[in-house]
C-alpha cells in the first residue's frame, strides 16, 4: 500500500500518521487502552466527526475540485487522492445546516438550497446527498431564492374548488396526467438544470410544496386503472415555484409535447374527468390515492357520443395509460389486453353459434330490413338440417374439503331435432319440457358429504330419482353419454359417428372438465364433442360484465325459477336452461336493435365496442366451432 499525502491545514501529513491497512495474516487483537488511544490519534489528525454517518454528509465543492490535483510524493507516481474526511467535515462546520431535510425528501417550502459561488463559503444543505453525487451536479450547486420561491406559493389559489368527489369536471378545462409530471425532469430539463430541479418533482416534496387539485378519468375497459389527473394550471404553478426557487427557466412543453401537458376531454360528448380532491401534503396525496384504488371501476356514459368520438376518446385514454407503463410492461399489458378481446370475441361468437344449432339464427344470414318489423322469437322454429347437433350439459359436485374426490356427476340433454316445428312458447316451458336430466352418486364416496362451505343438497334432485352408482359404472355411463376416448379415425369408423354430434355445455365448463378427469374420463380426447359453451362466459359478454357470475345470479337475472342448487343434476337442468334463455333473449336484442329499439343492454353505460364484445352484428354468424383441445396440443 502506498501511503496517500493530504494536506490538513497546510500541515502534510506524513505516512507516520496517516492510517495504514494491515494484512491479515499480520493482525493482532488490540487492546481496549490501545484501541482508545488508536481513535485518538484518527481524531487528531482527521478531526473528531471521523466516525460521522456519511450519508448525512454533503460534498463540499470547493474541497470536491481539488481532488483533481495530483502529487508525486516519495518517488512514486500517483493519482491525486479524495480529500479526506477532515477536510469535508471542516467545510461543513463552517455551514449553518438548521433547514436540513432528509436525503431523499428533495427541497420543501421549509427546506430550501443555498450556496454562493465557487470560490465562496459555500453553503450546501443536505437536500439529498445521493442525488447530489448524480453526474454534472457539482458544475453548479443549487442557488435557492427562498423569499420569491415562498411569494410564488403564498400566491397560489387557496379556496377549495365548488366540486365534490365524483362529480365531472367543468367543460373547457385541460389536464395534466400525474404520470407526466413526475417524469417532466427526465424528459423536458436539460443537464445543467435537471439536478437541481429534479428534487422538486420527487416525493414528498412535489406534494408538500403546493396545492394539487386531483381528477381522474377510467378508461373504457374497465380492467384498466383510472388515470390520475391535475388541472394544467397546478403544473404551471409548480413550474413557476421551482423557476423562482432556482432562478431557471421551466415551462410547458410547446410543439407535439404540448399536447401531453394540455389534454382536452369531453369531445363529442365522450366523458369529462371526475374530481377525486385536494392534497395539500404528502398525508392527503396517500389518502385519495387509497379512495381512487378502492373505487369500484364504473363506465362513464356515452349517451348522444357518435362512433368516431367514441374511437378518439378510446385511443386518448389508451395513451394516457401508456404513460405510466415501461416497456417491457407495455408489451406485457398489450399482450393481455389482445387475449382478453379474443376470448370476449369468442364468448359472444358461442352464443351465436348457439343461435344457430337452435334454428335462431341462420349461418351467414344478413338482416333483412325490407318488412320493417321486428321478428319475434317465441314463433321460430328449427328448419330441417342434416345431424341436428345435442347440446350435453355436464356438472360435476366434488367433496369440498378434498376436491379430487368427485361425489356427484349430473347431465342434461336436449337433442335439437326435437325442437322441429316447436316454438319455445310462454317462458321457454315448451323448451324446458324436451330437457331429460340425470342424477348420479358416486358409491365409493357418498360418505363424503358437503355442508359447511358448500350446501348439501345431495339428496333434493329435483328432475327426477338420483342413481347410486360404483365409480367404474360412472366411467360408463359418462362414455355412453359423451363418447367414447377413441382417435379420429376411430370414431369415423364406429357407429358412434352416425350418433348426433355433442355440444358440451357447462357453467365454468372447465372446471367440470378438469373433474371429469378425476374419473379417468378425458373430454378432449373425444371426437364425438364438436363444440363447447360456457354459460359464465355467455352471460358474462351479454350483460357486459367484468367477472363471470355465480349460476344463481344469472338464474336470477334470466328469472329462472330454482332451487337446490349444488346438487349436480339441478345444476345441470338449470344450467342448460340458462343457455337457451339468453342464446333466445340475445337473439331478440338482436332484432330489436336492427329496428331502433332500446334493449336492456342499451341502459347499461358500456361501449358496445369496448375490445371484444362486438362480434360483429347480423354479419357474423359464430363462426366454425370451437373443439376441446387434445393433450397432444
């Protein structure tokens, strides 16, 4: 090691005195007296702050710029030490440090940088050390005018704004997204004035140093967050703060960058950001964001909003979320955002498609609007067709404190050509009398009851008498009633093929799937299933909703008379049921809209062509179905 020269007070300090690392394999444990006098001897010749915490410690410029001198001391080339402690601590005894603030908290209105220039007493408070070793920081220490600075927030507007939570913002106004504000220093302050001014737009200090009017605005995909919002008349008044705080020059972007700090709403009657409340510190701030993010997401009316604005307000929204978001989250986000309009799509195209095999919708069928009537559903009746598929509806009830015990399997069938030449007649009930339904209880498990997180209604079937049956005669009768796991080819060849084609229908189908397999019975491996229906999912795209809904909601919601659910085949009856009723209600809003009529969907305040729900109108007919897929997928 070689020793490193410093000067303190003008005196050099020599290797004798200064401190020296000792190798391992040469050190010894010190004596307490020895160790004293050791802590001693540092103190003299470094002073007594030596063992100060250095994070409360500022750099001193002036001792900062001598530490590009070098010197050639004992015939050895070397670099020009740091400078050491004492002389850091030396420079700081000097300081009046009364306002300090925290390291990380940046300037407040009690907290304001001075210095003079270099050359100078140098005044530097702790306004954040780690901020402060940022590169080019130290071409120019912050020169804080604290008088203009406090007259800049004394003049700032005081009296609470005529405005309640929740309520829309007045017209005209223009908004700044919070995001933006945040990250203006990156963006929009160039390298001599970034350091400085940067703390000023960090927390807590972006928030104790004025008052904050906060709005929001939620985006049309209620899965987005709303976007937090200031009037630009608050960004201004923080420009205006920092800008006579450090005599700089800040302001609102012009050109394209305007745009971003100047945003409009309200166009074409798309909706207007909702007031959230005042902060005026950093506690206030914490509490309406706590509010913001409890709200429950509500989409805003678009009542008399034309398509065109609708699309505009949409991509406004979108940009303004995209604020907030790094790249690689945005590519995340993006990629989400793209699965769940697919899978939207698909839950409306299957209730189309359910149309169809009814004999309600015909494949690709356009409307016809030369009658200038509305069509009504209750006359139609199923034309002739070639193999008239059978919607199969399948629950399957597992033992709740041990799920991969199955206890009952329940199914409901409806063969469509029996509907040929019938109408569904007052409440479906000319429908709901051509479903058979089934009941089965697994033998092995029936001594696995349910009742405390889920009802046991094991014994109320309420379509007929319920079977006791062993697991393998289970397996069976599930094979005979689906089809059997055989390839293709296979099934091609069987007599199974000349069978109508199954249609496997279940309210979170999934689930019952996955439980099917529990009895060694694998749904996707079976030619027989040509397509899937999920009733959570339909009513979940007919309603609008962002969560699927429990089976008695929607039983509910459809007036499905019902009782004794969680008994499989009762779930079964009531689920196909379900799916008839909106598949022929979905049809008739259909109708109605073609001719001008409002449907209950139309008095909800969701955008018909939000991402997804629109599947496109009488143009589209479902689609091909949609196959289970096989485990070699």
């Amino acid at each position: 090691m070689f020793d490193c020269p410093q000067l303190i007070s003008g005196i050099p300090i020599t290797s004798s005195s200064a401190p020296r690392f000792v190798p391992a394999s040469r050190a010894r444990i010190m004596p307490i007296s020895d160790f004293e006098e050791r802590v001693r001897q540092l103190q003299e010749a470094f002073g007594k702050d030596i063992l100060a915490d250095p994070s409360t410690i500022s750099p001193d410029s002036s001792s900062i710029s001598s530490s590009t001198e070098s010197t050639a001391s004992q015939g050895q080339g070397q670099a020009a030490c740091r400078p050491g402690p004492y002389s850091i601590m030396k420079s700081l005894a000097n300081h009046d440090n009364k306002d300090a603030s925290s390291d990380s908290d940046g300037p407040t209105a009690n907290n304001a940088v001075k210095s003079t220039p270099a050359g100078g007493s140098a005044r530097v408070e702790r306004a954040g050390y780690r901020h402060l070793m940022k590169r080019g920081d130290f071409k120019r220490a912050p020169e804080v005018n604290r008088k203009a600075a406090g007259e800049v927030q004394r003049g700032q507007m005081s009296d609470p704004l005529k405005l309640v939570t929740g309520e829309i913002s007045p017209s005209g106004w223009v908004f700044t997204p919070w995001e933006m504000i945040i990250k203006y220093p990156r963006h929009f302050i160039g390298n001599t004035n970034r350091g400085p001014a940067s703390p000023y737009f960090q927390s807590p200090a972006i928030v104790n140093n004025q008052i904050w009017d906060f709005f929001y605005i939620q985006p049309l995909d209620l899965d987005e967050r709303p976007v937090l919002l200031v009037p630009t008349a608050n960004v201004n008044h923080l420009l205006d703060y920092v800008n006579a705080a450090l005599n700089i020059r800040l302001t609102v972007p012009v050109g394209v960058s305007a745009e971003k700090f100047n945003v409009k709403f309200g166009i074409g009657n798309t909706p207007r950001p909702r007031y959230l409340g005042r902060s005026t510190s950093s506690a206030d701030f914490a509490r309406l964001q706590e509010e913001l993010s409890a709200m429950k997401p509500t989409a805003e009316p678009l009542k008399g909003a034309t398509a065109q604005a609708i699309e505009l307000f949409r991509d406004l929204v979108d940009g303004l979320c995209r604020v907030s978001d790094t790249k690689g989250g945005l590519a995340k986000k993006k990629k989400k955002a793209r699965q769940r309009v697919a899978a939207r799509q698909e839950w409306g195209r299957a209730t189309k498609r359910a149309q169809r095999y009814l004999g309600l919708r015909q494949k690709n069928r356009s409307k016809n609007s030369n009658t200038g009537q509305t069509p009504d559903i209750s006359g139609l009746t199923l034309g002739q067709r070639k193999l008239e598929p059978k919607f199969v509806c399948v629950d399957v009830e597992t033992y709740e404190r041990s799920h991969d015990l199955v206890t009952e399997v329940g199914f409901a069938e409806l063969d469509t050509s029996s509907l040929r030449g019938v109408p569904p007649g007052d409440n479906f009930q000319n429908w709901f009398s051509l479903i058979e339904g089934s009941h089965y209880v697994i033998k092995e498990n029936d001594w696995a009851k349910n009742g405390v997180h889920v009802e046991n209604n094991r014994g109320n079937f309420s379509f007929g008498t319920s079977q006791l049956v062993p697991l393998r005669t289970m397996h069976e009768i599930v094979m005979r009633t689906l089809g059997s796991q055989v390839s293709k080819a296979e099934y091609e060849r069987s007599d199974e093929a000349q069978l109508a084609p199954i249609v496997l229908v279940g309210h979170d189908v999934a689930a019952d799937i996955e439980h099917l397999q529990k009895i060694r019975y694998d749904a996707r491996n079976v030619p027989r299933i040509v397509d899937v229906m999920d009733t959570a999912h339909m009513h979940q795209h007919w309603r609008r909703e962002r969560d699927p809904a429990s089976l008695g909601r929607v039983l509910s919601g459809l007036d499905i008379p019902h009782r004794y659910l969680h008994n499989a085949g009762n779930d079964a009856m009531y689920t196909l049921q379900a799916m008839l009723v909106m598949a022929s209600k979905a049809r008739q809003d259909s109708f109605d809209r073609s001719a001008g009529k409002k449907t209950a969907r139309d008095s909800q305040s969701v955008d018909d062509s939000d991402g997804g729900w629109s599947t496109g109108g009488e143009l589209s007919d479902g689609g091909d179905a949609v196959k289970l897929g096989s485990e070699s997928d």
